[in-house]
C-alpha cells in the first residue's frame, strides 16, 4: 500500500525509538527518576500544548552533551519522541503510547512540584 504524503512527512526524521508493545515501566521510570528529565517531561505536559518543541525551548543551563545525554535517556525509554529538522531536533511527548501502556504516569508528572517539599 502506497504510503500518503501526509503519513511520509510525520515519520521522516523520527530518530529510534521503541514500539508502544516495547515500552517498558522500569525504563520508563529510570527515565523520569533525573530530576533534569522529570523536569523536562513536566515542563513540556504543562506548557507545550501538545506542539512539537526544539531542545533550546526547554532552556536547559548544561553543556550541549549532556542535554544530548538526557534526550537520549528518554527517547530510548519512549517517553518522547524525537525528529530531525535540519540542524534541530524537535520533541514531543509520547502521551498517547504511555498512556494506554501505563495509565495515571503522565497524570503524576503533570501534577508534580518541583518546589515541594
């Protein structure tokens, strides 16, 4: 079956990353468990509105490696996703697939404080 254009252009880029059925809790949550990470994932359900975002969008104050490092960490897990443009690459995160794998996680990141005591 042909694949459509519109279809092409939502997968060209994707960097890998694992199927809903591969996504593991413990992975996951070794993931989330960086408060940097944490804070990422928290910061893109609250703000993004669901939009694709480039890495600068989440002003990160660390060396370019390890923000590389912690995108990795989390696009490995399957929290995010992960596209090319060009010289960016441009996140979202994965609601749908970890939603149906592991109901009420994204819920308990929303709602986290990092201030909290």
């Amino acid at each position: 079956m042909p694949e459509t254009a519109e279809a092409a252009t939502e997968t060209a880029g994707l960097l890998p990353e694992p199927t809903r059925a591969e996504m593991r809790l413990e992975q996951v949550l070794s993931a989330l468990s960086d408060p940097l990470r944490l804070g990422i994932v928290h910061a893109y359900l609250r703000d993004a509105g669901g939009e694709e975002r480039a890495c600068g969008w989440f002003k990160i104050d660390r060396p370019k490696s390890t923000r590389t490092h912690h995108w990795k960490v989390l696009r490995e897990a399957g929290v995010v996703r992960q596209r090319q443009v060009g010289l960016e690459r441009r996140n979202t995160v994965r609601e749908a697939d970890l939603d149906a794998r592991f109901p009420g996680l994204l819920d308990l990141v929303r709602a986290w404080d990092p201030d909290a005591a």
